[in-house]
C-alpha cells in the first residue's frame, strides 16, 4: 500500500488550547516524521488515529507508511523523527502459512545511522515484538516479554522529573499489558505498568544512542489507551523530547 502523507492542518483555537502555541506555530520550520504502523493485530487505521492528534498538536507533519519495504535509508534521510508503531512479523503467503520476519539487515543499519548521528526514534508498544537480533532491537534497551489478553491496569510514573513525563500523573486503561524485559538502569524508566494482581513490568523508558535519542511507550493495543488524555501527553512529551524541542 501507497503511504499517506497527512497535512496537519490545525482549525482548534490554538492559543486556548495549549499554552505552548505560540512557540509550536510560530514557524514553518517544522521536524518532519515517518511512522511506519500497522499489522494483523494492530489496525493501521487505529494507530494512525491515535497518532495525529499528538503530531497536530505539536504540529509535526508526517508521512504515514504501512509497506514496510519503504523504509530504508532514503526515506529516513528526509526526516528527523521515526514512529515505529508496528510488529516485525508479516505472512508472505498468507495466514494459514508460516509467519516471516520483514526488516531485513539493510533496514536495520539505516535506523540505527538515523538515530546514532541524530535522528529521533519513538516506539510504541510492539515495535519491539517479533523482530530479528541485532542493531534495531539493540537500540531499545530491553525486549518483549510476551502478555496475557486486555485488561485493566495502571500505569504509574517511575520519574516525574522527566520531560516526556511531565505533566502526567498515574493513570488507568484497558489495554495489552506488555511484560517488557527492561535492561538498562532506573534512571531511563520513565513508566511502570501495574495489573490489579500486582503483575508488574516496565512500561516506558528512554536513552541517548551517539547524537539521537529514543523513547519507547508500551501502551498503544487499543483506541481506548492511544486516546487516553494521559497517553496523549506522553506521546507529545517523547516527540518533543527526542527531536530536542524545548
């Protein structure tokens, strides 16, 4: 599929929406992002909508793809943000064959050249799930740990002092509730989620990798937890955080 270019035309009162307007729509000079979503169990049409409103906000134009081949080297080069809001997995003949892995060695390199000399990575819950070893998971810091089916939970703030946490207080929401297996140390966690079971796992998480950064939110499986006011400011805290906007 044709990736779709989204203009982010903005028509809410933008003063009286966000005290921040001044500076967000003061210039034409805006990052740009690509954000590759979409799998069989996560609907691009659902991640996408639950991407714009944070872009708009923050009035970050972007370039939506679901054909994962279309991301490569070039097509980073003329961004300076990468969303990953998809799995690694794909059926090349179909649902009822074997799955296979699609990001190929050549697209790992380029995401993480992108990152290492600057770029700015957000992923978002299962953009670590199902993919091949090496440098694209390696920016992450941590990996999936497989999950039980939705329910609700809490997602507390490990670090209010953050910037992609400021602003957010704990929060409760329907969703898949990711066990990431979190390798770096507690001052890159940001968010832990919280079962009523006491089942507990980190939930987000930052890192600098050479001159890029990368932020990772695990919630994102359902409308309901994309669109939760709470996760919205999350999403738009990351993206200002690792594109350096002040």
């Amino acid at each position: 599929m044709r990736p779709i270019l989204v203009s982010l035309l903005l028509i809410l009162p933008l003063a009286a929406e966000d005290p921040n307007a001044a500076k967000v729509y003061s210039t034409a000079h805006r990052p740009r992002a690509l954000a590759l979503i979409g799998d069989r169990f996560h609907s691009p049409t659902m991640m996408r909508d639950g991407l714009i409103p944070a872009l708009v906000r923050e009035n970050i134009p972007v370039t939506f793809l679901e054909e994962v081949t279309a991301l490569n080297a070039q097509a980073l080069a003329e961004h300076q943000l990468l969303i990953m809001a998809r799995n690694g997995r794909y059926w090349p003949n179909g649902y009822d064959k074997p799955e296979a892995k699609w990001m190929t060695d050549a697209q790992q390199k380029a995401i993480w050249d992108f990152v290492e000399k600057g770029g700015a990575l957000l992923a978002i819950h299962n953009a670590h799930t199902a993919y091949p070893p090496g440098p694209y998971l390696k920016l992450f810091g941590g990996e999936f740990g497989g999950h039980p089916k939705p329910y609700v939970f809490s997602v507390r703030i490990e670090n209010p002092n953050h910037p992609v946490t400021a602003g957010v207080e704990d929060f409760d929401i329907y969703d898949e509730h990711h066990m990431n297996k979190y390798a770096l140390d507690q001052e890159h966690l940001l968010l832990r989620s919280i079962a009523r079971d006491n089942a507990a796992a980190p939930a987000g998480w930052w890192r600098e990798v050479g001159k890029g950064r990368f932020c990772y939110l695990s919630p994102g499986h359902t409308p309901e937890a994309l669109s939760h006011p709470m996760m919205q400011r999350l999403l738009r805290n990351a993206m200002r955080w690792v594109l350096r906007i002040e």
